[in-house]
C-alpha cells in the first residue's frame, strides 16, 4: 500500500466524523501530573545553569555596572 500525505490527519475513514472525535475518552492519573510536574522542573533547572555558571564568574560590582 502506497503513502498518501492526508493519512497523517486522517488515518482511517472512520475518523473523518466530528462525532468520532467528540467521543474520545481519556483520562489522566496522579502519575501523569507527578511526572510532568517533575520534568518540568527539571527543565527549568537544567535552562538556568547555564546563566547561573556565567553569573558565579563575576563580580558583583562588575555585573551591576552599567554601560
């Protein structure tokens, strides 16, 4: 069977109905939100090193200065 680029949005036949799309059930556990919730911070954790190494080289006067 040949690749057709509208298989992407539209998979199967079935699918192409709202009401198909409307009757989705899902649902979301603590696990999932511990997760997130952690992957999250340890994000921004990782981001804000790079700044923070930069930072811990100078001094503070030097940092303050304004040009």
């Amino acid at each position: 069977q040949q690749f057709q680029p509208g298989q992407i949005l539209n998979p199967t036949p079935e699918s192409s109905s709202m009401d198909s799309i409307t009757s989705l059930e899902f649902s979301v556990d603590g696990k999932s939100i511990l997760t997130s919730f952690g992957l999250t911070i340890l994000i921004g954790v990782i981001g804000a090193l790079y700044p923070i190494l930069g930072a811990l080289k100078m001094q503070p006067a030097q940092a303050l200065r304004y040009e």
